[in-house]
C-alpha cells in the first residue's frame, strides 16, 4: 500500500448510485460492481454451521437453528438480491439504498426491529480508500454487506471457528461488537505507516527539499482526510450505539462498546496529531526552500562582488589611452611592475572580499550554529 | 456551467429589495423579476390534475377536491399576485416578504397554521449561484416560490404523474419532503465537478504553476463558499423539522426527512474536504513558485559563477602593459603556449565549476528523489 | 464615505469616560460632546404630537396622556441632563453610566421595571465607525440616547408620522423593534460596498498587484471588524430579547423580533464570507507578488545568460596575446573570416538561448494556459 | 511602562514555589519576596478605623467592632504570616497554598464559609506583567493578599475615606465587586497604549519595514498573550460569582457583578480585535517585505538589462582581429562615423530599454495607482 | 533532557501489542519489555509496611491487615503476572488490556467494585516522551502499573515514610489524588524548560535565522504536542473522577482533586501559551530570512549597479576605433587629460551612486528605527 501516493482522488468523491429525484429506497445497483455472493456462519455455543457461499433458499432453513446468523454479502452488483435479502429480514428499504450508495458516512439509524450500522473500513489497493461496510443487527442475526472481497474480519472468522474468547456464547450484538472493533483496529497499522512516512519526511526535507515533497506532503493530507472521514464520524455512531436504549444491545456488551469507543478516541488523536505534523511540514518545506534561496543569493552576491572589480580593473588597464599624447595618459602601463602591482591590487581585493564575507558569515562558516544542544535541569 | 470562473460575484450579494426602515411585511417586488407564474398540480391517490399555468380564480374550484394541492409559482416580479395568494392561504406578511426578499438562509419559520421553509437550490448560469426556493406547508397544500424558470423538481412531477413510489398516496409534508430532497440531491453533481476541478489543478500546479491559477483557486473558493452558505443552514433546517411537534409533518415522514439530513451532512462533508483541499492549493502554488524560483536564481548563479572568471581572465590578457617597460610586464602574451594555456585554464575553470554544481546538486539532477515510494507493511 | 481608508481606527479604541476606579453609577460626560438635545414623539392610534425640542418639564405634561412616548436624546454632552432624565423614568444609574461610556458592546440589561437595550448603528463619517444607541424601554415609553445629530430612524419617524403600517396602532415594545430593525438594516448597503470593493481589488490585485493594495486590504479588514463588533453580539441581545418573559414584550411583536434576528443573521453570514474573501485577498496578493518576482529573476536571468558568453568571446578575442610569438598565439585574428565567423558564432549563440529558454516557457507564452475553462457536464 | 518592549519573558512563566511532590496545602515562600506588610481598614456607614500597617494580634480588637474589615497583605515573603492569618479567619490551606505560588490563573473556590478569588492585575515594570490578586471574602471581612506594593486599588481607598457612592453602607461582597472592577478598570489604559502601538506599527511598516519590526509585532503578540491570559479566565470567574448561591453574596451587588462581568466582555473583546490585528501585522511585513524586495530586483533586471549589451558592444569593438588579413575584419574600426555610430548605437539601445521598462511599469510610476479612492453610493 | 531534539518521535507513536481481531481482554506483553517488579506499602496511621519487592502470595497475607495497601508494579513483561493479580483483586480483563497496550489516552472507567484510571507521566530520555501509568482504586488497594523503573512517585513514598501530612491518615482515595497530583507537577519543570528554549530562540532567529532553527522549532512543536496529548484528556479524566459518584471517593477527597484539576488547567494554559508563542517562531524565521534575503539582494544590486557603468565605460575606452581614420574616432584617447578624466568620471558616478543608495536607505543605516520605542502614559 502507497501512503503518500500522489494521486490519490478526492476523498469520498464517489457519485451517488440513486439518479437524483429518484423516489426514496430506490435500489439501483452499480453495474462495474461484483455479483453478490453471500457466505453464512451460524453458531451457538456448541455448534457452528459454516458456509462458503449459500444461496438465498437454503438460508430459511438455518434461520431460527442456532442463536446467531451471520450472513456477510460481498459484491452489490445486483439490487434484486439485496431486495429479496432486505424483504426476507424486514430491512427498511431506506437502509438497503443507503447499502448500495458506497458512499454514506458512519452512523447508525434505529428502525422498529433492527439497527443499521454504517462504518468504513480501510481499503488497501495502489492508494488508500476506504469501503463501506454495512451491519444490520436485528433478533438473531447479523447481516454485513461490503463493496468489494477481501475484509478485516478473518480473525473474527477464526475466533468463531477456534470458540476462543467468549464470542460463541454471546449473542448477535456481541458479534457486532467485534466487528466494529475489527474495523477500527484496522486502521492502526495505516496510521503507523502514515507516522514513518512523516518522520522520514521531515529529515528529508530539513536536509535537502526536493520538489517532489510537495506532492509528497499533499498526498499524505489527503490520506489523513480519507481515514479521518471514515473515522470522525464512527465515534458519534459508537457513543449513539451506547446510549442506545434497544433490546438488540445488551447491557454487558456496553462496556466492550465503550473500549471500541475508547480505541476510536485514539484514532483521532493520532490523526489530529499527524494532521499538525503534516501542516508542518509545508512551513518546513518553504523554510528550508528559503534558506536554499538564501544560500543561493549569496553565492551569486559573493562571486559578483570579488569579480566585478577585478573585471573593471583589467578593463581599465585595457583602455587605449595615448600614453604619448600626454604623461598622464595610463603611465601605469609603461612601469615596470605595473602588471604584477594590478595583479596584486586584485588578489588583495579578492582575498579581502573573501575575508569579509566570511567574518559576515556569508562563506565557510554554515555549519556553525548546529551543535547547539538545550539540556536543561 | 463554469465551476472555477473567476468572475463569480460575492456569494450572497444580493442587495435588499426592502427598502430600509420601511415596515414589516412590505411586499415590493424587483422591477427586473419575471411576472408569476402559477403552476398547479393536484393529486391524491386516484387521480391527479395537472395546469401548466392557472389564474387565480381557478385555484378555488380545485382546492379541497384533492388531498394534495401543490402550487408552483415561477417569478417573483408582481408583488400583488404574491399577495392575493398569501390572503388565500392564510400566509403570514413577515413570510411573503422573505419570499420577495430573495437572498434569505435557508431556514424554517413556524406560524400557527403553516410552515414557512427556505431553501436554496444551485441555479445554472454563466457562473455558480444560488436560488432561493420558498416553500409554505399547510392543511392539504404546498406553495413553492422560485425567482426563474428551471428547477430541479422535474423528477418529482414525473414521479408523481406516473404514480411511482408512495408519492401519490402520500399528504403535502411528503411533498415537502420530496423537494427538499430534489434540492439536496441537487448539489451533488455540482460538489463532484468541483472535486474533479480540484484533482485536475493539483496536478497541473505540482506540474507547472501558472499566474491564472490564482484566480482559479480563488474561484473554486469562492464556488464553495457559494454552496456552503446554501447548505450548511439548510441543515439546521431540517433538524429543526425533524424535532418539530408540528402537526402538519406526520411521524412516518420524519424517517424520511432524516434521510435527506444524511444527504445534507454528507454534502458538507464534502463541502468541508473540498474547502480544505482548496485552501491547501494555495500552499501548492506558492510552494511551487518558490520550487521554479529557486531554480532560475541556481541557473542564473551558475552562469555568473562560470562566466565571471572566465572574463575576468580574458579581460587581463587584455590589458595594454608595455612588455618592453619590463620583462615583468604581461609576458605570458609572448610565450609560446601562451594562447592554448589560456583558454586550457579557462576550459578546467568551467568544467571545475559544473562538476562542482553537480555535486552540489544545482544542475543536472533535479529528478534524482522522483522515485521514492514509501510502501509500509 | 470611504471603505477601504487605511487609517480607520482601531476599531473600539474609545477611551473610557468613566475614571477607573470611581464609583459605579458614577456619571461623567465628554466634555467635547455636544450638549443634549431632547426629541420627542408621543402617539397613539388616533393622534401623534411631535416636538423637534423640548424642555425636560415640557415632557410631563405629555407623560400619560399618549400609550406611547419616545424621548431621542441627542448629544451625551451634559452629565445632569442624563441624570434628570434617568430619575424621572427611573432609570438605574448603572445603565446611565453605561449610556455615558459610548464603547459598550450590543447587550441587554433587565431592570426591575425597565430594559436597557444597547445597539450599534454604523456611522458615516470621512472612515467607517459605529455609534452607540442607547434605549430604555419602559411601561408606555421608549428612550433612546445616540451621540451625535444622523441616524437611520428617519423611515421610522416618517411612519409614525404618516400612519404607515401597524406601529401607530401598537406599543412601545414594536417601536423598539422598529428601531432595532433600522438599526440592522443599515448595515446592508454598507456591507454591499465592501463586497463591491472586495470584488473591485480582486480583479486589480490578480491583474497588477501593487504595494498600496496591502492598504487597502488592511483598511478592508479593519472594517469588517468594526462591524462584526457592532453585528456579533447584536445576535445575543435580539435571541435574549426573544426569549425574554418581561411583560414588556408582548408576544405577537417577539414574531417581529424574530424576523430581526434572522436579518442580523443574515448580516454575520455576510460578514463571515466578506472576511474570508479580504484574508484571501492577502494571499493572492502574495502569490501576485512572487509571480512578478519570478518573472522579473527570470528575466534577469535570460539577459544574463544570453550576454554572459558573448561578452565572454568578445572579451576573448580582445586579448593581446602575440601572434608573431607563436602560431599558436590567436591565430583566429588574422584568418580571412575571422571576424564574420565570430559574430555568426555569437549570433548562434543568442539564438540558441533564446530557442532553449522558449522551450523552457522562460519568456514568450506566459499567456498559454490562461484560456483553460472548466465546464463540467 | 513599554508595551512593545522585546524581552517580555514567556507570559505566565513563574517557577512553582511549592516542591512538586510536597503535601498539599504546603505553604512555602518565596526567599527572594518582601516580607508582609498588613494594612488594614474597618468601616461601617458612619465611622472609619485605618491603619497603615498592624500587627497581627491587633486585628482581633477591631474584628467584630465594624461590618466591614479589610485586611491588605503585601509581600508574600513570610509563610508563617500567611499561615496565622488563614487560622484566625479560617480560611483553607490548599487556598493559602495558592496565595503563595503566585501563578494562578483567575478562579473562585468556594469552601464552606468563605470565598477564595484569584484574580491578576497588570503590574508597570519595565515590561507588562500580571500580578496575583488574592482575595478571601468571608462573613464581614475582605482580605486581599498582594506580591508587591503597588496596586490600583487607591481609587477604592479614597471612596472609603471619603464615604463616596455606597461602598461605606454596604458589605464585604460590595468591597469584593469594587476591588474587583479596580482590577478589570487597570486593563482599559494598558489595551489603548496596545492599540495606538498597533496603529502607529501598521503606518510605520507599511511605509518602510524593518528588521526590527519583527522584535517589536512578537513584543505586542506576548504582552496580548500575558493580558488574556488574565482576563480569559476571570469572565468565568465572575460569571461563577453571579450564578453562586453563595449567603455571602446579597442579590443586589449582583447586579454591579454582572457590570464589572460586561467591563471583562468589553477587554476581551478589546484583545480579540488586537490579536488579530497584531497577527495582521506579519502579514503586512512580510507583503511589504517582498513588495521592496521585488523593487531591488527590478533596479537590479534594469540595471543588467541595460548595460549588458551596451558592454558586449563595446567588447565586441575591442577585439584585435586584423583588419589588415581580410576586408571583412572589422571594418566599422575604420569607418569615418564609426565611433560616433557605435555610441548613437549604444545610447539608442539604453533609451529604447528605459522607455520599454516604463511601459511594463517597472521603473518611474511606482505611485500610479495610490490615490485609488472606494467611496460608496 | 533534550528539550528540542530534532529526532524525537511522532508523539503516541507507540504500535498497539494487542493483535487486530484478537478478543477483547488478550493480555500480550510486549516481548522486549522488563519482568514485573511488585514493591508494596501498607500503611495505616498508626503503621506502615514496606517492601521493595515481594511476590504475588506474600501480598494475600498482608491484604486487610492495614487500611490501605499500594501495590506498585514496574515492567510489564509478563501477561501472566498482571493476569494474576487481576483475578486476586477482581479487575476487569478489558482494563488489563488497556495496562498492556501502554499508548492510552489518560481516561477513567468505572466498574463495579474498582476504578481505572490512566493517566501519562513524562519520561526522561534521550528525549521527552510519556509513559502511561495505569492506576486501579478499590476497597482498601491502589495499583499502580508502569512500564519502566523510574517514576515521579519518591516525594509521595516519603511522605508516606515519614508521616507527613494527612497521607496517612487518610484512605486510598487520597493517595490516587495524591500520585495524580506528583503526575501532573513532573510536567511543570518539562514546560519551564520549553519555555526558557523558546525565549532562547527568539532571541537567537530575531538576531541570525539559521537553518537549523527550523529544526529546532519542529522539535519544540512535537514535544508540545507531546504533553499537550497527554495533559488535555487528562483534565477531562480528573472532572469526571471529581463528579463521580462512587462511594470509592470520599467528598474531603474531592477538594483536593479539585486543586489537581486547577493544576491541570494551568498546565493547558501554558501549553497553549507556548504553542502559539512556537508557531511565532515560525513566522519570526520567515520574517527574518526575507529580511536576510533583502539584504543580501542590495548588496547584490548596488555592487551590479556601482560597476557595470564603470566597466562600460572603461570597456568603450577600450574599442580600437581607428583615429586615424576619421577625426571623430575616440579622438578622447588622445586627449592631454583623457585618462585622468575618464578616472575621475568613473569615481564620481560611483560616488553618486553611493549617495543614491544611502538615501534610498539601502546602505549604510540599517540600525536606524532600532532605538524606537513606546512608552504609553
């Protein structure tokens, strides 16, 4: 994954799938977009059902066997079958549009019998994105619908399949739970790399700023704005979810609710954080640009003032003046150490010039000021 | 519709048609605004009716028949029209005067038995403005005032000629809440032209900064500044509506108008990365200008610092010292080699030079970073 | 009146009156201020008595015999007028005080049987500021206090005298929102000159920007605060007025208020946008200025390099080396084109240069990309 | 007192007294401090007891025998003075603990039978600072705690000497509001002298900025820093005092409270403005910076745009090709006009390039635009 | 400790050791972190038990045997340690989680029987980092947990040792205040070192910017930034824990915890002081480089204007006209005063030129205005 790639596109710059004055609910699926597949775990704490790929029919039969349904859909490439999903477990239709356009904020909508659960997570292709992940929770199931295959949900697979922790012996909400807090978890390791790219960064451009980082630093904003679009509005959803008064949440998994929130906090702070170290990094970048600027001018000043005089002393020296027409006429030119007197003349200019500008720090002395420490106590 | 002209006036610059000091619920129209026209369509499950233009006296006969009795009235210019229909429906003065008074914030006033609603939709000329919509919801009606033909509502009256959705079976504060989700959606496509100028001007700044891309910044700024004071209040709005105990908004539309608040926040989302973006394109320009001005002194350092010497020294040699005064005088003009050892010295001099601004990195490798990547993981 | 004067004040640079430290309540006029001069109106539904001056006895008489009374004072240049004024309405000495000081921010103060409702109105002088009015509203009365002779209640009077509207027919609560409402509406063709400048600088500052601009966009600024000052906390005063339960404010006018607080809205929306457009205006100004400055060293930097290596060569061939020493000593001189070839050589040079700064677009296309339009869908 | 001055150390920069670690309620002072000096004044409506300076057995003769007493502490140097006072008046030791770490930001504690205020008054060395003011407010008694001698309280004496205003017939939280509008009336004169600095640096720096301007715009920025850091703090403290339920505040002096609570509004309103003007200031320097920068550079382009090619002319006439090998060779040598051609040449080429420069406005009409006037309506 | 340490890392840069996915409660320890060390005190007012290590069966012996035990674990090498002693003493897993993933933001979470509460002390090293302290408060116990030797609690442990103060006296309540409290003075020392480095700076940038400054200013914002992520939540965790309602903290507590909090506050105070004084720092190095820049530019500017007249004069003096063709070719070289004069030409243009300069204040004065001062009153 690229962190600071350059052409990134605007965050959340996706069109809405719903042509615009559409009636509300109308599901229209993107047609680029994958064939829905839906895979299916049903568990309880003594058995656990697994299905790789289920088809609509064969989930009525699961339906009521075991405490917990899980159907996570992946691809929505075809509306009809989001329809029937949605029809099957009494999804509001509102919600099942807001699944096909990708493009919803976190939040979370409370309707009579079940939640739907808006989150975002990180998407890990040539730049980084983020893919709408949407959870409705109702009695008995959990039902997760995503763009595209490939998710941060295989530990929670393996802790179903391996009946470690207590996920097997809780209910639907307790399986939301560790799906949101898969989400968030899921954003660290990508703040982490954000951080180096940052901190090597800011040695790269103190040493030598290279055009590039412009882009550079854009593309690590832009980054930052991605992950801190999905991950601002998660906390509201979350504190909402706490709050909440459903019976679809039970009061014990409010305290793992509370830790997913705690760890979202956290988020936020790391982007808040890296938000500022980034915005720094432009003044350092212009900072250093203007000390090079600076280097620059003085090596042009230095070099054009030792050598116009000198230049202007050979050109005198090189007039015609008829020396015979008068005695004042250029009689430096006929004495004897007339030639090696100018040359003198210039190499003590020169090496006055040099004397000056060092004692002005102009030259030889750039390194000077860098040992400074400040330890104090 | 141009997004980034740079002419765009002020947002919001609408001067008061009003006169100051003159008193409340003076109606004067603007003498350059269109006559009204009165639109009607009216509807209930069974049947609808539909005029293109109807006059006053008609709206009685059709008033009552109908659920739903929806009044579109296009031009603002007569300001006794206005009037007449405020006495018919029982409109407040305070209202119609915001109504002629057409640079008012979205916003919602409640009167004793209707709702007066602000909204502001993009309206399509040579440059991004917005228009004002007034929008009154009473007992079986709703009257929408517009300053110009054109509108986003067509999709609407489609939908309800051909029956689609609940629309027809459905009381005004559906109606309401159609358009005001006509409006919304409207600002969608408008966001992503701007998003798509933003992308295309990073690139091109990065690639070569250009004097007419400060008005161009200056005029995506402005664009957004246009729709968010169109937007941002508008929220404000419908959480107003939605909170509201106002009989007139019944309780299964409020799930509605909370969907269309989503909209609403996820515009301003939109609105606030596009502004953050924007306002970064700035640092961008200015980066960039001190990145190629960096480069013009370097090019004209490294001319002076190698042709100054050079002249210098065949400025010397082009001095008149009489070389029969004193074999001290210039006797390098008679040596043999004297010529080929003078432009030999010159020739090292400038190849030391450019060997030297190549270590120094001034010329010759200014691509040299292009290629880092940073790839965690 | 001038908008953009450089040398407006700081805005609320006024001294305080009132000696630090002296006992609150403590009176003390500007002794430059001009002496009072009492105004007064008294009406009702049926009849208006209006007198341009009056005697503190005179207003006895009238006292009672009107529902409504307002007093204009103006001039705050008598201590003992103020005071006399004050114990006959009873009015708290602190509000007096607060009258005196003519810096007050817009604020209501509640006092037993009175408001004390402070205002800013913008005033027209050689630069923009604005002056406190002063008003008390009581049982029957309304007293107003301004500094000095002008203000924006002309329409005001104008209605009282002609019977214009419902303010005849009502009490001393709608006359003060009337005034209120004077008061915020004259602060819209002020903002609406600013916008004209802002507008009128933009296109001078892309187009040529120059060192008064920075003047002039500092005069912008200023004025915009002045008048945020005055508008900012007006908002507050009007919302507590609003929510007020005195029995003073009936409660049909506080639909009236409303109105009012929505156009002092309106007013810091504007001077919200206008403050970000002027703080624009610094950064265009910047990036106008290092355009020029890139193409000034650019400039610099042709010439340089185009006459550097000429003047190189002609200098070259002005060298004195003997060609009877040796063969090899300038032999150039005496071949039959010699000269000729050496002016081609220079020629080619220029030319070459000047292709290869052509192609680096250093000079003669700065207006290539000015045409590029973006026009979406 | 200077305002501007540039070594205003970092504002609230004082070491703690107390060691960190130490047991709460610690009482350590300063060695460095002056030793206490009490002074005290005990008052009732009809007589007065003051004393410069009393010991501490003394007061308890006085105590009780007026409503009112005032003890004034200065110096802190002596903990076991501050400790004896606290036990005879029962006053906490966590709040004499912060009487002595002389640090605090404005507050109000309240312990069971007194109040514990902290509040800062300006303090004129030879740069601004903020002086701790501690003041208990207990049944009948008002001690003000002090670290220097030298306060702004002296108007407040003189009131009570001299049985001005209402001070003498009221009680201690009368005294407490006095004292404390003394305090916010010390900040008006130190903002104006902040403001006319403000005025006097925009002229100055637009006129001609200098080096020193830097030093002296950062000077303004701490000492706005130092006064906020004063008076932030205390709107809330005396909004806490206005909403206490406290026995020991009467309802009327409340009244006063919410005044001084106004006069705290005003300055903060008063820093605000500063602040972004101060901050307006850089901008201005730095605009007028490269404004002048950009005129050296074009003095410089003019310069080596003029005499470059006028010295290649004349370089080109003082090569040494022989004219005598080919009638080709430098010709214009022999010409009867040739010397004067060369300099008409030469003397057109400068002439041509100054009036070109005064066409792009470079040289000559730096002025042009200033008398640009925006005078609305 | 380097305050200023140009490598300090992205503050809260710490990798999370708990795996994504894993259930709630994993304990992983972090691998290369030391073995716990568990030292106990026991106290009472009358006893006090200490021992500097002990293993987790010696602890059951001492438990109810004095009114409060602190256990104090340093190193957190071991999950199963920290397992155990959670199940000893009832804490939840989710908090134990939290001890070993030592990036937390400072928080309070209550849970049945016991209070966890994190909170971050500064860490001396190679540079300023934080270290969590995570600290659980129950029925008779206080835990404290950390990751490495060394922490700010020795004051507080004497305390204990020696019977200072009520610490003895009082419950466990009190000594969570008071290892708080040590928490939040360690930061006063760090912030007064920021502080002298940032007064340091000024002086240094205002008086030669170097490039390094940049450096160093970065390095001042991080660690700023680093105790401002660990000081602000902390404010928020002690409001909670003195609004709380456990039984866990006793009233008399709170007013201690409410000087706790006042401290914290002082701390935000100055952290933000200091934030806005560094971010000056910036603008102070830009200010001061363009004004190096200027300099170096006049330098630059007047040495080109001074000598490339002269050059050209001397240059055209050095044409080989020949004289004898015409009367009119440089007739000057044969002038009796020719040589003379054209020297004393060239020295009065340079003295003129000289002169200009000085009075366009180009050279020369620049110590001119750095006298000004202001002295208000």
């Amino acid at each position: 994954m690229t962190v600071a790639s350059s052409t990134t596109p605007i965050p959340g710059h996706h069109p809405r799938r719903t042509p615009p004055g559409a009636p509300p609910g109308t599901l229209v699926a993107d047609p680029a977009a994958a064939a829905p597949r839906i895979a299916l775990m049903a568990y309880g704490p003594d058995a656990i059902e697994e299905r790789a790929e289920i088809s609509l029919e064969d989930i009525d039969a699961l339906r009521g066997a075991f405490p917990v349904l899980w159907l996570d859909i992946t691809g929505l490439g075809d509306a009809a079958v989001i329809r029937d999903i949605g029809k099957k477990f009494g999804l509001h239709t509102l919600a099942l549009e807001d699944v096909l356009n990708v493009h919803q904020r976190p939040k979370i909508d409370e309707y009579d019998d079940h939640l739907f659960i808006v989150c975002r997570m990180p998407h890990h292709e040539k730049r980084l994105e983020t893919e709408q992940v949407s959870l409705f929770l109702g009695k008995g199931f959990v039902i997760t619908m995503q763009e595209r295959p490939g998710d941060c949900f295989d530990a929670v697979r393996n802790r179903l399949r391996s009946r470690r922790g207590r996920i097997r012996d809780s209910g639907p909400d307790y399986l939301t739970y560790t799906l949101l807090d898969a989400v968030t978890d899921a954003f660290f390791p990508i703040l982490e790399s954000v951080g180096e790219a940052v901190t090597t960064m800011e040695e790269e451009i103190m040493a030598d700023p290279h055009p590039n980082d412009v882009r550079r630093i854009h593309g690590l904003k832009r980054d930052l704005l991605t992950i801190r679009r999905a991950v601002w509005p998660q906390r509201e959803m979350l504190s909402t979810l706490i709050r909440d008064e459903s019976p679809l949440i039970m009061e014990q998994t409010k305290l793992y609710l509370r830790d997913c929130f705690d760890h979202t906090f956290q988020l936020i702070d790391l982007i808040e954080t890296y938000r500022e170290l980034v915005s720094d990094l432009t003044d350092i970048f212009l900072s250093s640009q203007s000390t090079r600027m600076n280097e620059v001018m003085k090596v042009l000043t230095v070099i054009a003032t030792i050598f116009m005089p000198l230049t202007l002393i050979s050109s005198i020296y090189g007039m015609n003046f008829d020396s015979k027409a008068s005695w004042l006429n250029m009689p430096e030119l006929h004495w004897e150490y007339g030639y090696p007197a100018t040359l003198a003349v210039m190499a003590l200019i020169a090496i006055g010039m040099i004397l000056y500008f060092r004692k002005q720090r102009w030259i030889g002395n750039s390194r000077r000021r860098r040992q400074r420490t400040h330890s104090p106590e």
